[in-house]
C-alpha cells in the first residue's frame, strides 16, 4: 500500500469522519497499481469494455460541444434525454413510464451512492448478495446501516436463492440489493427469482435496489428479467443503469435511475448537493445512443459471447479451478478450493506470471478463495494469460 493509500484509510486524525474507516482499500486499486509498476502485464482485472464508443454517440456529443451546450441541464436531466430514456424503458419493460420517474446521475456510480447513502441508517439492515460489487455495503456501513449477506458459490453458478433471501428477512430489514448480470460473477438471475423476491419486497414493505448497468450484455438468448418488468408498482424499487458498458461510454460519465415520482423528487434535490447535473455534451450523446442505430450493441454482445466461451474451456483446463458458465456481463469468478487465499494467489500471480486478476475478498467475506477474471480484452490477451496461469497452477500443492 502507498503512503498515500495509508494516510487515508489509517489515519486516526480526528479531522476525518469516522464513516471514512467503512471504506476498504480497493482491492482492485491495489492490484492495477501494483501491474503499473511492472513490464509484460495482461490484464484480465480491467473493468471496462475495450470496444470503441460507437460513432455516432461520439459525433453527437462532439455536435453539442460546437453548439455551446456546455452549460448546466435541468437537475433532473437534459429533457430530451429523460424523454428517450422514458420511451426506451417503458417499451423495454412493458409498462408506462414519464421523465418525472427517472434521474439522470454521473454514472451509474452516482446513482448508486444516492439511492444506498438516501435509505441506508443506523439500525436498518440491508440483504446483499456475496460476492457483489464493492461499492454497496461500504455505503450502507458509512451511514450505520448493517449488511447482511447471502453467499453464492461456484458451483451453483453464483444464483441467489430466493428462498434464502426471504429466509435472511427480519423485523429490521430495510432493503434488498440485486446485480443481474453481476459484477464480479456474470451471473444472471432468472425472472422466476427476480419475481419472488420483488413480490415479498413489496408485501413486507422492503425496497429493492438493482443494479442492472450490465443489462444488455446477455448471451445465449435468455430472457432478461428486469426488476421494472418484475413489479406492479415503483413503490419500493430503484432500477439503476448506465450508458458505460452497453455503448462503451464508461468515462462519459452518464447514468441514471428509476423510481417512483415521489422518490425521484427527493434524490433530485439529493442529486443537486452531489454533483449537481451529469455532462451535459455526454448526456446528448446518450440521446443519440438511444435513438440511432443500436446494431453496435449486438455486435458486442457476439465478441463478448465468443470470448466467455473459451475462458470457461482455459479454466476448465486448469487445475485448482472451479468454473462455470457466465450468463452475462463480462466476468467470471471461479473457485480456488476452499481455505485457499485468493489475495495471496493473486498476488503471486501478477509477481510470478505478470497476469493480473482480481482477488476474490474484494467482493465479499464468503469469497476470500476466488479470483475475478474480465473478459473485456481480446481472445488472444485471454490465451496468453492462461499460457502462464496453467503451467503456474500445475505446479502449486493447495492440498
């Protein structure tokens, strides 16, 4: 860790809140760094599609730069951009929705922070499952909420069991997460689980909060189960989404979320204490991703899909690893066996072979003995990672 990294997250100076200490070191902060100092590095850490923005989403930003729109939208959004936003979702989930349901964030990541910091208080506890992404429970931790976690495994291909999340249900249970596809096992819920859950949600009173910023990346033509095509109501749901890894649109930095109007009123005057309005040239290249040509997305869904195929053959092929199959996203997570240091492999991985991955504890306590790996690199990268990966692996004695 830098002397940097320890400053903040160990420092005792009362200056700082102590929410600040919820906060772990990123682990995938940690290992990125680390293979910046080293030569002959292959990621398979890098969150991030390697496709190109699409053109015509470039060109329309690049068009409202010329045109002088650089100055601030409406808090809840560039209209125009609400209003795409509304048509495209509610024809995608079939059912009536108006720009006063959504809100438009910096990100996906935004999103996220308001609607997790907006709900989350001391005695409140949330259902999240384990693994998922970083950002949740440290959120809900900084504002004294609890975390109470479900663990999925490998061998299940990391579904979360509904029974086990209404199981988890108590008298203090405030909120539900869900990730389909997730961030970091690619693991996409089916609608019988996403409907059992949003149903006993909204009997008992509880939100639901999904992150669904994977939604398009769904490979071999299953049914996607949105949790805005899986509830009668908006009541007690927050669907959050993004342009950043459909269209490849990660640094433009435009996302947004969809609730009720009542709480869209409140997490905009939230948002304008945030970051005040997302880009405003960005937010017109999201009009015009949604409006123009989408066959992109397809295309990238195909790549995606050929490269999912031969990781699961590589992982397959190496000892000590337990693989499944990704149903979308562009990640997998495999098991090392259990009791095995996934922080310690990785580590020895990126030293000894120069492949960098992703230590499973970055995404949960149950998941100390797995490794992330992304496929948002090329067929040849993912070859000659596992080039190194397998040779190295024959010769450990995890016995």
């Amino acid at each position: 860790m830098s002397r940097l990294d320890f400053d903040f997250y160990e420092s005792e100076d009362p200056v700082w809140n102590p929410a600040l200490l919820t906060i772990p070191v990123p682990g995938i902060r940690k290992m990125v760094n680390m293979a910046a100092s080293m030569e002959d590095v292959i990621h398979l850490s890098i969150g991030q599609p390697d496709a190109p923005t699409p053109p015509h989403v470039v060109q329309a930003t690049v068009d409202a730069l010329n045109a002088g729109q650089t100055g601030y939208t409406m808090d809840a959004g560039l209209p125009e951009l609400l209003d795409a936003l509304a048509e495209y979702y509610g024809e995608r989930s079939g059912r009536a929705l108006s720009p006063e349901n959504i809100l438009v964030t910096t990100g996906a990541t935004e999103a996220i922070y308001l609607a997790l910091t907006a709900v989350s208080a001391p005695g409140r506890e949330f259902i999240v499952p384990d693994p998922s992404f970083m950002l949740y429970a440290p959120l809900i931790r900084m504002n004294g909420g609890e975390v109470k976690c479900i663990p999925t495994r490998a061998e299940n291909n990391h579904q979360l069991d509904p029974q086990e999340v209404i199981d988890a249900i108590d008298t203090n249970t405030h909120a539900i997460i869900l990730n389909s596809p997730s961030n970091p096992t690619g693991t996409v819920y089916p609608r019988e689980t996403v409907e059992t859950i949003v149903q006993e949600a909204a009997y008992r009173g509880i939100y639901v909060i999904s992150d669904e910023v994977y939604d398009h990346l769904i490979y071999d033509d299953r049914d996607y189960a949105s949790v805005l095509s899986c509830c009668s109501d908006l009541d007690h749901v927050m669907v959050i989404s993004s342009f950043s890894k459909t269209f490849s649109m990660a640094g433009m930095r435009v996302g947004w979320l969809i609730a009720s109007q009542g709480a869209i009123r409140k997490l905009r005057r939230y948002h304008m204490f945030t970051t005040t309005v997302a880009n405003t040239p960005c937010q017109w290249g999201g009009v015009a991703a949604l409006k123009g040509d989408r066959s992109c997305v397809s295309e990238v869904v195909s790549t995606y899909k050929k490269r999912r195929n031969r990781l699961v053959e590589l992982v397959d092929e190496t000892p000590f690893l337990e693989g499944y199959v990704p149903e979308g996203a562009f990640y997998m997570f495999p098991a090392l066996p259990e009791g095995v240091n996934g922080n310690n492999v990785a580590l020895r991985l990126l030293r000894e072979t120069g492949v960098c991955t992703i230590a499973g504890d970055t995404f949960g306590e149950s998941s100390r003995n797995a490794l992330r790996f992304s496929y948002a690199t090329s067929i040849e990268n993912i070859e000659r990672a596992f080039e190194r990966i397998i040779p190295w692996m024959e010769k450990q004695d995890f016995g």
